[in-house]
C-alpha cells in the first residue's frame, strides 16, 4: 500500500520527521517553490513550524490535514483552512508547565534583577565591602494580574499562590470555578494590580492592547511580564513609559517583530529580555514534536486528529 505523502514545512524539530518517516512518504523541499505541481497534488498532510498562508493552502489542493508546532497558531491562515476543509492542529497543554515555570522565573529575575546582579559578580565588581545595591522591587505584597487564563495563565496562577500574591485576572469570559477576582476589562484590571503578566494569543482583538493607557495604570512601581504575544504590547509606548519612570520594569520573552529587539529596550538596566524561550528545553520540545507527530499518525489511522484547533473541522 503507497503511503501518504506528508509535506515537512519550516525548521521542524528532528523527532517530528523521525517519527513520521515510519508512517508516511516525506517531502522535505528547501521552499515551498521546490515542490512540483504533481508532487503539489499528491500531499495530503503536512507537519509544519512557522507560517502557513493562503497562497502556500493553494499549492496542495489535496491537502486535508496540517499539523502545528507550537501553542499558538496565529502564523497559519486558519480562515483559508476552514475553507478547503483542512483540519489544523496545534500543541496545547505540553508545554503547560514550561511556560509557566518560565514566567515565574522572569518575573522574579525582572523584580530581583537577578541576571544584572550575577553579570555584576562575573564583572568582577564583588570585592571586600562592595554589594550589589539592593534591588528597588520585591514579589512580596504584589497584587498580580493575568491577562488571560486559559491553559497556560492557570498554571502561572497557580504558581504563583505559593508566593501569597494577590491573583485578579481578566479574559473576555469570566471563568466559572475561579476564585481570582475577574476584571471585565484590560484596564480595570491594570488600574487594580501593580504587576501584569501576559499570555493570550495572537488575535485581531490583542494587537497593540498593552498601550499607554494600560502601562501608566500599572504606574510607577508597575512591573510588566510578557510570555504571550509580542504582538500584543505596543513597544514604542514602553520603551517610553520605561523611560519616564512611569512603569517600573518588564520581563519579555516575546517581541513585535522577533528577532528584533528594540534599541532602546536593549539599553535600559530595568528590563529582562529573552529570546522566546519559554518552551525551549529539550524534553519539553520533544514533547511537542511528539503531539505534531501523533496529530498526523492519529488523523490517518483513525480518522480523528487529536488536538484540532476551533477554527477548523474536528475531525
Ligand atoms: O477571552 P477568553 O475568555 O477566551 O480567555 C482567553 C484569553 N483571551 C483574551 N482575554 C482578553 N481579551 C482577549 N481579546 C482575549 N483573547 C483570548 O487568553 C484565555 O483565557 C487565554 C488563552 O488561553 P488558551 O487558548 O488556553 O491558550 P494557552 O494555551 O494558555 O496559550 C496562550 C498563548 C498562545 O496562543 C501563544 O500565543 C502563547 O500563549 O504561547
């Protein structure tokens, strides 16, 4: 029995081609542009990490299944998706606890200034009778917000009840079962927390929303922690708000236009920056090539593809 021929998109980790080498006729071109119309016609799936648009959903007219690396899926054209009937599916819960072990390491090397504090001691700069300064911030007695609690800002919640922070969050539905105080709207709840951490999706409705506005209700001791979106933060007003002195600190791991980084942020002491990391260990990694894998192995064994995104057909 011929095998189907499965499309390989994007620098995808080793495990995901490992695995399904066993099930399917792979197609690794170097570009899309490499792939000719006949090989085009014979693809049925496609394991991808990256973007997937429109244009590349017109190349392979056969194509009923796409399978996702990563949580957040805003870099694949789901509407055309929907369209020709292509199932997409993503990495939800695997990388859960990483992501938000990463946020709370942030967030305490953002309010501790912990990597400052060690690139001072390999400086050079402990000697007898020199400290480090004490750090302007502390966790304790934060009222912390999330803006978004869905498989991810639970777990940074409930991470963070060990600290004895107060925990309000905001999302467009309230959340039944939780005891956190809702806020109905970005705003409030920036006007009632010092601290926010960020982890909702990449959506027309989040672009830019962390604006002016909502940085200077943080206010001046406010401290801004970002594991979500990049997209979701508008750079120019925190570099300016930063500047001021009208927000205290941030902690980002994601930015607008990755893998740049502002100028700017990269010049201030009161910011932490990181490479979007915040899945990046190996076993974690591992565990998601593994679902991206299993989602295409799934959908042809049985027909059913195992974390299908809502946009798209269930099945
Ligand atoms: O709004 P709701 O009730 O659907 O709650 C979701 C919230 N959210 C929003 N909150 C306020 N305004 C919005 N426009 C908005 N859009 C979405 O974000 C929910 O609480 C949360 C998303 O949760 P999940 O879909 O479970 O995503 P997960 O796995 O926690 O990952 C979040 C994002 C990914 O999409 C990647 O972009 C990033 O983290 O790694």
């Amino acid at each position: 029995m011929t095998k189907p021929a499965i499309i390989a998109v994007g620098k995808l980790h080793d495990r995901v081609i490992e695995r399904l080498e066993d099930h399917f006729e792979m197609l690794r071109p170097a570009s899309l542009d490499d792939v000719s119309p006949n090989d085009a016609s014979r693809v049925e799936g496609a394991a991808v990490s990256g973007g997937f648009n429109a244009a590349a959903f017109q190349r392979f007219p056969n194509l009923k299944i796409l399978s996702s690396f990563g949580v957040g899926y805003d870099a694949i054209d789901v509407k055309t998706a929907a369209e020709k009937g292509v199932v997409v599916t993503n990495t939800p819960d695997v990388l859960n606890d990483e992501v938000a072990d990463t946020a709370i390491g942030l967030l305490l090397n953002t309010i501790r200034e912990l990597p400052r504090a060690e690139a001072w001691l390999r400086d050079g700069h402990w000697k007898p009778g020199a400290s480090y300064p004490l750090t302007r911030f502390s966790l304790k007695g934060r009222h912390v917000g999330l803006f978004g609690l869905g498989r991810i800002g639970e777990e940074i919640a409930a991470r963070l009840e060990p600290f004895k922070v107060k925990i309000s969050y905001h999302t467009r539905h309230r959340k039944d079962g939780v005891a956190y105080d809702y806020y109905a709207s970005l705003k409030a709840l920036a006007e009632a927390v010092d601290t926010l951490i960020a982890i909702v999706p990449k959506t027309e409705q989040t672009h830019k929303v962390i604006n002016a506005e909502i940085l200077s209700a943080l206010g001046k001791d406010g401290i801004l922690i970002n594991v979500g979106r990049g997209w979701s933060v508008d750079e120019d007003a925190l570099v300016a708000a930063l500047g001021a002195g009208q927000l205290g600190a941030a902690g980002l791991d994601v930015f607008y236009n990755e893998p740049e980084v502002p100028q700017a942020l990269l010049s201030m002491s009161n910011v932490v920056l990181l490479p979007h990391v915040a899945s990046a260990s190996m076993p974690t990694r591992r565990a998601m090539a593994d679902l991206v894998a299993d989602n295409l192995i799934s959908w042809f064994k049985n027909g059913k593809a195992i974390t299908p995104v809502p946009e798209t057909p269930q099945r």
